[in-house]
C-alpha cells in the first residue's frame, strides 16, 4: 500500500521561508506525478506545483510561483517546497498527493502551516 508522508508545517512568521516535504512509498520513480496542494479553512484545495518524474520538470501555478521553488530529491526520495516571503493567506493545510504511472492517486493526510504576523 503506498504511504504518503508530509512534513516541514508548523508555525511561521510573516515574511519568513518555508520548506515542505513529501515522501511516498518506494521511489519517485514509481510515480508519474508528485503534486503540492494546500486548503485553507472555508477554500477548496489548490493545486501548487508539480513535480513530472519523467521529464524530471515543476510546473508552479501562479498561486506560488513568484516565491516558491521546487525540487526532487532522488536519493531521499522527497519532492521538497521552498516558499520565502510567507504571507498570513498562506496558512492552510498543505498536501501532497502522487500519481502512479497506472493512474491511481494517494494523498497524504496533510501538514499544518500556521502564520503569524
């Protein structure tokens, strides 16, 4: 059964960096996909950027794509977040979900980013 993990949430000053990361199950290999959304209270669940494992290419949406980076990590097996200048509309919960190269989707249970001012 494939596992995906998040973890770097927790409490952040306005202004400050953030880093996410995400683990699934095996290798990032294994998946044609590795995706970062995140929901705030009262907001549907937004795409942020996407990792493609066969082209080794992030595509960042425009929610992020001024302050934020990207990157995989092959060795650890991570698809890592970078976002600098943290504003308080960036508290939500942040997700990652990975699609197998059949299709199947699997989220993680998500991780808390809380900002303050």
């Amino acid at each position: 059964q494939v596992q995906v993990t998040e973890s770097g949430g927790g409490l952040v000053q306005t202004g400050g960096s953030l880093r996410l990361s995400c683990a699934a199950t095996g290798s990032i290999r294994d998946y044609k996909f590795i995706q970062w959304y995140r929901q705030a209270p009262g907001e549907e669940r937004a795409l942020l950027a996407q990792y493609k494992t066969t082209s080794a290419t992030v595509m960042y949406t425009d929610l992020v794509i001024a302050r934020s980076s990207a990157s995989a990590d092959d060795d650890e097996g991570t698809f890592n977040l970078h976002m600098n200048d943290v504003r308080p509309e960036d508290a939500a919960v942040y997700y990652c979900k990975v699609i197998s190269i059949s299709g199947n989707e699997y989220w993680g249970r998500g991780t808390t980013v809380i900002v303050s001012s």
